[in-house]
C-alpha cells in the first residue's frame, strides 16, 4: 500500500535545500528531482518504520525459532500450554489466508504463566508488546465492571475492534479476567471470530483474539493430581486429557464470561489451552530466572528458602503450588539485601 509522505518530512525539504527559490530554471528542476527522490525515500515503509511503529505487512510471517526460544527460557512447567500455543500460532502466521481469526482461550489457577505466554506471543507479532498500538488488553473488572451496562459495553467493544482491526489486519486483543467477565459481553464479539470473509467491509481473519481466565482451574489442578497420584509424569497429560473437561466446564460455569456463550456454542474457540499447577520444581526456575532478571548471581540458598516459603497442595504432600510463581517476586524481595550482599562479594 502506497504512504502519502509525512507532514514532518516537507520542512525538512526546504532546510535540505536552502535558497531553492533563488536558483536558475535548470537548478530548480534538478533541486526539485533531489527533492522527490529523498521524499520518496523518506517515506518508503522500511526507513519510515524505523522511526513510526507500522503494522506488519501481508505475507510477513513469525520467526518460529524466537517464538521457540522465549517459550523455553521464559515460561516454566507449561510443556503442554508451549506446544499447543506454539503450533497454532506458526501454523496461522503461514497461512496466507485463514479462514477466522485465531482465537486461542488460556485456562488455570493464578501465576501459572497465562498472561506471561499473552505477552510473548504479541512480543512476537508486535516487537512493542503490550506497549504496542496494535496490541490491546481489556481487563474486565476495569473496563467491563457494571451488570447494569453491558448493553453499553457491547457496542464499544465492537466500535473499538473494528475501527483497530481497519488499522491493523493483525491487531492482538487480549482479554484478562474473563471468569469475571458478566455474562453476554464478550459475545459482542462473535461476528469477528466468525467465518466471514469480511463483516462491513472490514476483514478480521489476520486478527488474534486471546482469553485469560481462573475457571476451569479446578479440572485442570484435578487431574494433574490424579496424574500424579497414579504415578504417572505430567508430562504424559496430553490436550486431549483437557480439552473436553474444560470447554463444557467453562460452558457451564455461571462463574464465567463464557458461561453459556455463543463463541463456545459455535466452535469458534480454537484451543482450550490448559496451564498445569506448578511444582516446586518450577517455582525454583521462576526465582532464578527473576534473580537473573535483576541482574544477581544465583544463590541456591535463596533459591530454596524462596520455594519453601511458597504455600502447596494437597497440604500433607505439598506437590503443587497454590499460586503458580506468582508471589515470587514479593518473596524475593524480602531476601533483597542478602541477594544484593552475596553479588557484590563475588564481584
């Protein structure tokens, strides 16, 4: 698509060009070709998007060993939340004409790795995250919080995702909370995650649509203990142990955003991505990597007094993590001057 030139570029012109008026009919014809040349250069989409976030262009595809990568270093004890996410991602970026949007629905317990894996993925298809102007995050008990206004809700969200995906074919909507989502709001979206070609004129098949929710925790955390009490790995739970439980659990939870919702009634969703508890096996590899991220050696000491610290369940076996990692960093940081003591002795 041809870019009319920034407004910002025009002024330029004339400082790279002083006293343009002044010179003789073959110069202003020569000055007029530089100018031309340097304006188109400064609005071609690949010097222009080094400066302005653009949105990415057809045809652009994912870089598959980057979205690897983050998923292996960044998101632990989730080797089932990794596959799944990882092939329906890489397989609807390569596809040059999708038939719907992606709609990918996150399910478990707290500080399991839900709205951590949300943030890589739209890393990866905008480098800005959640900072981008393509990436969009609504939290339902900030954006969304009265029964009394859905109907209101309803209209904006559908203004909102229009006019963003008429921006931005490969627009990211994440939706946070969606357990405490009041029923027949998210529904507002169905026409979008639909399979239309176009709705008004607008096509929303590029576009990525992604639910965090709490429910269906429970069915998860159930059989990731009955896993383990039969003795088998949990990394032998495969989707199909999953999948069902949670689509007809998170259907009929009135507890729910998708509580009886027509985006399930019409298979719309396309994976029920299920994130397992956390052992303490996992925990430890979230403090290190949050002792990393602040730049302080790895005291296994700390390590350890960290994950003890943690609550776990069943309470007498202590196998699973009642909040994932999510209290770690809060942890951490009553070890602060100790962590901070040991770096500056080894340094």
């Amino acid at each position: 698509m041809a870019r009319s030139v920034p407004l910002l570029w025009v002024p330029l012109l004339w400082v790279l060009l002083p006293g343009l008026a002044a010179l003789e009919p073959l110069s202003v014809g020569l000055a007029i070709g530089v100018a031309s040349a340097l304006t188109g250069y400064l609005s071609h989409p690949r010097f222009y998007c080094n400066y302005v976030e653009c949105c990415p262009r057809a045809g652009q595809r994912l870089n598959a060993s980057a979205l690897k990568a983050q998923l292996d270093n960044r998101l632990f004890g989730q080797h089932l939340a990794k596959d799944v996410v990882l092939k329906a991602v890489l397989g609807f970026s390569n596809n040059p004409s999708p038939k719907k949007p992606l709609m990918l629905s996150l399910h478990g317990w707290a500080g399991t790795g839900k709205n951590f894996l949300s943030q890589i993925l739209a890393e990866q298809v905008h480098p800005a995250g959640l900072r981008s102007k393509f990436v969009h995050l609504f939290l339902a008990t900030l954006h969304f919080p009265h029964h009394d206004q859905v109907k209101l809700y309803k209209e904006q969200l559908q203004n909102w995702i229009r006019g963003n995906v008429s921006a931005c074919p490969s627009s990211v909507f994440i939706f946070d909370e969606m357990d405490k989502m009041h029923p027949g709001v998210i529904d507002a979206i169905k026409p979008f995650l639909d399979y239309y070609e176009e709705v008004d004129g607008v096509s929303y098949r590029k576009a990525i649509f992604i639910f965090l929710s709490n429910a269906g925790g429970d069915l998860i955390n159930k059989a990731a203990l009955d896993f383990w009490a039969s003795g088998k790995r949990r990394e032998d739970i495969q989707l199909k142990d999953l999948e069902p439980l949670l689509s007809v659990g998170v259907f009929n939870n009135k507890n729910s955003g998708l509580w009886h919702s027509s985006i399930i009634d019409r298979n719309l969703i396309d994976y029920f991505v299920p994130f397992l508890p956390l052992e303490q096996r996992h925990v430890k590899m979230c403090v290190r990597a949050e002792m990393a991220a602040r730049g302080y050696a790895v005291d296994e000491k700390i390590v350890q007094e960290v994950a003890d610290e943690m609550t776990y369940f069943p309470k007498e076996e202590r196998i699973f993590s009642d909040k994932g990692c999510k209290t770690v960093q809060a942890k951490l940081d009553i070890h602060e001057d100790v962590v901070m003591g040991d770096t500056k002795a080894r340094g």
